[in-house]
C-alpha cells in the first residue's frame, strides 16, 4: 500500500495539469446537476414504510373521495365569550370576506367552504323560524342578516339549542370539535373555538403557490375582521411558508458567524492567506459536487438535510488541513524539495489516511441507508456523497492547484515554506496533553475512558425517544436577537405556541390527533357490524379517546351512521329494524343492502366509512379522535387492542392506524436505526482497519484499538444527551453515524502516523510526540472550526437544528478528545503489548 501510495502521489504531481482540466470538467457538470436541486424547504415527513403506514395511505386515499385533494386551514378564535353575537358575526362576516378576496376565493373547494359554530348557530335559528328545516341550507348571507336581526339574549338561546348535548348531530362537522375542549356542556359561553376554512388542491404532495398565498392572505383577513378577540390562522402552507422563512432567516444570522470564526480558526492554522482560500475554494467545489448529486438523484431539500452542509464543510477542512499540513512539514524537512517533491512526498504520507478515512466516515453515514425512515435514509446518502466529492477535491483537485499555485509565487521569489499548525506554540502543548498523560499513567487514562463510555452507553437506554412536528416548528426568537441590525433581526414566530394551543385544546385540530381502525375482508358478513359495535364499546373504555361535551367518544364508524341516518329517515330505520335478528339496533344480515342505502341517502358521509369498488365492499373505516398529549405509545396500544376486538375470530383483518400510531413506530425505528448503524458501521470499519493495518504494517490488532476511542466517544455523547435530557429524534438518531464517522477519521489519522513514526524510532514516546505535533495540530484546528460550524446552529429559530447542532459539536469535541487523550494511551499499551509477544516469541 505504501508503493501505490507513492506511485499515486508521483503520478498525481507529474500530471497536475491534465488532473486539473479533467477535475473542473467535471465540476461543471456536477454544477448542473446543483442547479436542479428542489430548493423548495419543507418539514420532511417521517412515515416510515410500516404496515400501519400503508394502511394510513390506503385509509386517506379510499375513504375520503370528496376531501382527498382538499387542505384545510383553522381559524381559531380565543376571548372572554367566543359565543356571543358580536364574536359570532365576526367570523360570519370573516366566511364572507374570504369567499369574495380574489386571492383566498378562488381555492376554495365547492359546496361549503367554510364550516363554524357561526354557521350552526344562525342555522338553528332560522330552522327555529321556519317552525322546521328550510328546503335549501341558508346562504352566508341569510345567516348573517339572521344573527343581526336578534337581540343578544336571542342569540344566546339559539346557542344552547345549537350545542344541546342530547341533539342529533347536523351537517358534517360535530359542533363539539370546533369548541375547545375545556367548554362545560350546556354553557352559552366560551373561551375558544375554530372554524374550518377548506381549500382544493391539486393532490400533490406540495401545495400550489396560489393556495399557500390563500392560507397566508386568510391571516390578513381574520386580523382585519375578527377584532373582538384574539385570533389566528394556522395551515400546512402556513407552516411551510414559516418554518422555510425561519430557516432562511437562522441561515442569515448564523452563516456570518460561522464564517468569522472558519476564518478565524484557518486563518490562525494556516497563517498564510493564499491557503485560507484555496481550502475555502475546495471547500465551495465540495458542497458543488454534492448538490450535483443531489440534482441528479432529484433528492430535494429537507430540514435534516440542511446539517449536512456543515459536515461537508467540516470535513473538508479537515482534509485541506491534513494535505497542507503534511506538504509544509515535508518541505520544512528537506529544503531541498520543490513544491512538487513537496507533494511527491507529504501527498503519499497523507493518501492511505485520507482513503481510509473517506471510505470509513462514509460508511459511517452510509448506515442510514438501512434505516426505514426516508429523511434519515437520503441524509446519510448524500453525507456519503459529500464525503467522497471531499476526498476528490482536497486529495486530487486541492494538490493539483497548490502545486500550480506555489510554483508561480516562488518563480516570482516568493518563500512559500510555512511551518504545520500545531509542532509549536500552545497548539502543540493542548495536543500534547495525550502523549504526558500517556508516559504516565495510560492504563487509568483507558480505564477512566471505558468507565464513562460505559455509564454513558447504559443511561442511553433510558433516552426518550419521540417525534413530534411540532419540534420542526420556528420558536419565537430571544429578546436578544431584537437589538440585532435590520438584516440579520429575525421575525416574531407564533407558530409553535399556536399549534401547541391547538393541540392542547381542541379535538380535531389536526390530522395528528386522529386514529383509526382499518377492517378488511369480507365486511357484509352478517356479524361485521356486531364486530364494530364491540369495537366502539372497547373505544369508550380508552384513555386515549376524547370524550365530547354529550358524553360520547370522538368517533365515526359504519354502525355510528347507521344509528345517525335511521334517527333521521324513517324509511332507513324501518330497513334497519328488517335486518336486526336480535333488536339490537345493530344489523345482523343483509349488510350489503345497508351499505347502498346509506350510500343512496348521503354518498359523501358513506365513503368516510364504507369503501366499495364497483358495488362491492372492500374495507370499512372506524375513526377515532384521540388526546393531543396521550402518549403515542398509549394510543398505539389502545388502538391495537381495539382493533383485536373488532377482529375477534372472525375472518375480518383488522388494523390500528393513523399519525399518532405511525409516529410511534417512527419513535421505535429510531432506537433501531441508532443500533443497527452503529452494528453495521462498527463491523464494517473494524474489518476494513483489521486488513489495513496487517497489510500496512502487520499489525492487525490496530484496527480495534483505533476503534476503541471512537466506540468511547460515542458513550460520552450518549451520556451527555441522558444528562440534558435530550431525546433521540430524527435529527439525534443519527448521531451515531456522526460519531463514528468523525471518530474514525481523527482515530485513524493518528494510529496511521504513529505506526509511520515508529518505523523510524523504536521510542514510542517519541513517534508519540512527532504524532501530535504534526497531526495533533490539523486535528486541533479542523475539530474547532467543524464544531464552531455546528455550534453556532445553536442560534437558529428552529429547535430542532438547535438541537442538532448542540449535540454534532459535542460530538466533535469528544471525538478529538478521544483520539488525542486516549488514543495516545492505548497506542502506548498496544506497542507494550506487542513488544512482550515478540519478546516472547524470540525466547
């Protein structure tokens, strides 16, 4: 390896300027693919590829025929009494301005686009009126001319006719889902409801321009119509428009930050201003060829994926620094050397490394792939490509140039010699802490290590798992961040706090609160809807399930209609009574013909809860609304154990499913993700660092005492998370990967020098010194800049690249830590180790 080494640099400096042409050929066309990169950031969805998942897509694809291409946005409205005439004209006359604004109209859907308590009081009074229901639903307009015309007693009464516990639902909405849930049953009063403002879109997986500019032109009308509350808009395009606005306005805070102290870092490393710009000039060609990628594999922009950016970057550093580093120190050895033997020689110290260290750390990332989270999936994809385009650019482009480069400055008379970062000065004594340490006392150094890592592995098993959205979502930004200049003052988010209410307070204020059971099979058996009946018995004993204000679950089923639709035709009650052997109320036979009289007497309401394919039955529909903040796990096992019971031993295949099901299975496969990277990775590096080292230089063992350190690293991050009670997350799980990559890439630049200085010295605290005062320095510089880089994530208005970037610089701290303090030590042992098995072996 060491003669491919050498071969490659000479080949490498013999040809640089043919290397250099091919290189940014292929840069631009790696620029092109950059160009058609989906730039469009949005929350990345994290469904997983579960059962329960497929079962979700087929419950929204197959049981909403009407609603499938709609989104809708909610108004919700908070005051003293959200029921009085006054508040309730208000949003009456908000439907009004929203269904004639030239932008917000247009995307309505047809029919009724706008659903409120409003509606549903005006209606009970003209129903009132009219000594019956009218012959057509009243108009907008006729509602509000209706609450006009009544005084405010008037109206009260009409709000406790409209919200009578004991009457009959009306229309599609319950109106107990659009108070909140603290409302006392009976009450005239309120402090909180919401209306449903609904839009039609294309079906895409994206909302339409148009409709996004609706949802956000919907906030400008409620806060210029509803005045005599508190009242605000919330919409899929809302949260798309914030959290991508949020995102851009971190990105325009933190980047300069992150720049100033790059900078700084390099410009303290390399003390020379022309290789502070060829490293950035790398490093800008880096994150080209990764886009490049991107493009050409038509992955789009995510919020997980806007980290790795600043992994790239980081690691490219790392490789500038490693490659410069070693060329100044090859030069400073024999002045003599021209820059191209310069090269010749510090490129074949450094290559073995920098290979060893690309296809390490990208195998560390690469792991994901097996994760069945999609977002975490593609990060560890295009890391992986960032990775090698690194390895392209500094281990072939970067020499090619700096060669050029120095060759014109010194035809000019200029010295280009510079001395490596870190063989002198307080850089070389920080770096030098592992080698004192390691003459010392290197088994209490290696005990210690392995003592923490193993307390850290062990509280990681009492690590939260959870993923919520809502940790996606902007915060509103400190008080600090106001007195920033003009440019850089972020915008006040409400966001969060908003969804955070509705979740807390209404029933179904978002998809994510909704469960259902999935019946398959041949569901006109006469005993399907006995199974649905048991099921909504075992939904009333939840702790999960929300209970209205009229004492019953938040639920929607087959049989629920039934007993809906038989209250109110009589005609459908007397086919009902026909078909129930036991005088039940529920049918027993002839289920079929049920089903089509439901259908024949409200279509839209039928296919919420009946699914048929050319008139014949497929699948029936139990929905189920659940509490907000009931844990995920309680309403996965819940909603299983109702699904057990609509199954019972019958031939009917039932499935528990929804956001909050889907979600939890997500929360498990991220503690699966997180063991199985870590398996994978470590097996494949420990096997890749076995045959390196024997081939190298006969010294297998090295492999897993390279490793060791990295593992250790990994214990600590784990540890420190259990101790700030940060939970593994879809931006977290990967952390493994993370540690491990960067671990490895640090670990193995040290054992490969060591070994490299020990072939010249048989003191082992010399190779140790001549280690950290060469490598130890680029390792210091590239660790500090990479975690300055994360750190300052820190900063940003979303909490979840907070949080990222909190526990990726730890991570990169440890990791130095490791392979600087530790490694040291147990290099020390493995030389001891193997100096006595020679020994033995000779006698």
């Amino acid at each position: 390896m060491a003669d491919i080494a050498d071969r490659y640099a000479d080949l490498l400096a013999r040809y640089s300027r043919y290397v250099l042409a091919v290189l940014l050929v292929a840069t631009v066309v790696m620029g092109v693919g950059a160009a058609n990169v989906d730039a469009g950031l949005s929350i990345s969805s994290f469904g997983g590829d579960s059962t329960e998942a497929e079962k979700l897509t087929y419950v929204r694809e197959n049981f909403s025929p009407d609603d499938q291409d709609v989104t809708s946005m909610q108004v919700v409205v908070r005051g003293d009494d959200v029921l009085s005439k006054e508040s309730l004209l208000e949003t009456l006359r908000f439907q009004r301005a929203v269904r004639g604004s030239g932008t917000v109209g247009p995307t309505l859907r047809d029919g009724q686009p706008t659903v409120g308590i409003g509606n549903l009081v005006a209606t009970a009074a003209i129903h009132a009126e009219s000594q019956g229901p009218p012959v057509a639903q009243p108009t907008l307009n006729e509602q509000i001319a209706q609450i006009e015309s009544m005084s405010a007693a008037e109206v009260e009464d009409a709000v406790r006719t409209a919200l009578d516990p004991e009457a009959a639902r009306g229309g599609t909405v319950d109106p107990y889902t659009l108070l909140a849930t603290d409302y006392e049953p009976g009450s005239t009063t309120a402090s909180a409801r919401v209306l449903f403002v609904f839009q039609q879109t294309d079906g895409g997986d994206s909302l339409s321009t148009d409709v996004v500019d609706a949802q956000l032109a919907t906030r400008g009308l409620a806060a210029d119509e509803i005045r005599s509350g508190d009242a605000f808009v919330f919409g899929a395009g809302i949260v798309d428009e914030e959290a991508g606005k949020a995102t851009g306005e971190s990105f325009a805070l933190i980047t300069p930050v992150a720049l100033v102290l790059i900078l700084l870092v390099l410009g303290i490393a390399y003390r020379d201003p022309v290789d502070v710009v060829l490293a950035l000039a790398g490093t800008v060609l880096t994150l080209v060829w990764m886009g490049g990628f991107m493009g050409w594999m038509d992955i789009g922009v995510t919020q997980i994926l806007i980290a790795v950016p600043f992994l790239v970057v980081g690691l490219s550093i790392d490789y500038a620094l490693h490659v410069v580093m070693r060329y100044r120190e090859a030069r400073l050895a024999d002045e003599t050397l021209s820059p191209r033997g310069g090269m010749r020689v510090g490129l074949a110290g450094v290559t073995v490394a920098l290979a060893a260290t690309t296809f390490t750390t990208a195998v560390g990332f690469l792991s994901n792939t097996v994760s069945p989270i999609q977002p975490i999936a593609e990060f560890g994809l295009v890391s992986a490509a960032g990775i090698v385009s690194a390895f392209v650019v500094f281990a072939v482009l970067l020499p090619t140039v700096k060669l050029e480069v120095d060759a014109v400055l010194e035809r000019f008379g200029f010295d280009h010699r510079k001395r490596a970062f870190g063989t002198v000065g307080v850089a070389n004594r920080v770096v030098g802490v592992g080698t004192t340490v390691a003459r010392r006392a290197p088994i209490a150094i290696v005990a210690l290590a392995l003592v923490t890592s193993a307390a850290g592995g062990y509280a990681a098993t009492d690590i939260d798992t959870s993923i919520d959205q809502v940790d996606f979502l902007p915060r509103e930004s400190p008080e600090w961040m106001d007195s920033l200049p003009g440019p850089f003052a972020p915008s006040d988010y409400q966001l969060r706090e908003n969804v955070v209410f509705l979740n807390d307070n209404f029933v179904q204020s978002r998809d994510r609160t909704t469960a259902y059971v999935l019946v398959e099979g041949s569901v006109t058996d006469p005993d399907t809807l006995e199974r649905v009946a048991a099921g909504e018995s075992a939904v009333a004993d939840t702790t999960s399930a929300v209970q209205l204000a009229n004492g019953r679950p938040d639920l929607d089923s087959p049989l629920a209609l039934v007993r809906e639709t038989a209250a109110e035709n009589e005609t459908f009650a007397a086919l009902v009574e026909r078909n129930d052997d036991d005088g039940d109320g529920v049918p027993d036979q002839n289920l079929a013909v049920i089903y089509d009289a439901l259908f024949a007497n409200d279509p839209a309401a039928a296919s919420t809860v009946l699914h048929r394919v050319d008139g014949d039955y497929r699948a029936l529909n139990v929905r189920v609304g659940v509490s907000a903040s009931a844990p995920t796990a309680t309403i996965t096992t819940e909603m299983r154990s109702v699904a057990e019971t609509v199954a019972g031993d019958s031939e009917l295949t039932a499935t528990a499913t929804g956001p909050p099901v889907v979600d939890e299975l997500v929360q498990r496969d991220l503690l699966r993700t997180l063991v199985e990277t870590f398996l994978l990775t470590l097996g494949v590096i420990l096997a890749f660092l076995t045959v390196l080292f024997y081939r190298r230089y006969d010294a297998p063992l090295l492999g897993a005492v390279t490793l060791v350190p990295v593992v250790g690293a990994l214990g600590w991050i784990l540890g420190t998370m259990y101790l700030f009670d940060i939970p593994f997350t879809t931006e977290t799980a990967v952390i493994a990967s993370i540690a491990i990559g960067l671990g490895v890439d640090y670990a193995i630049h040290v054992s490969e020098r060591f070994v490299h200085e020990l072939d010249g010295t048989t003191d082992v605290s010399d190779a140790l010194d001549a280690t950290v005062s060469g490598t130890g320095g680029a390792l210091l510089a590239s660790a500090v800049s990479t975690a300055a880089g994360f750190g300052v994530l820190v900063f940003a208005l979303v909490p979840s690249l907070r949080r990222f970037g909190a526990v990726t610089s730890a991570t990169i701290v440890f990791a130095f830590v490791a392979s600087v303090v530790v490694l040291p030590s147990l290099l020390t042992l493995w030389h001891r180790y193997r100096g006595a098995e020679a020994d033995a072996v000779h006698s």
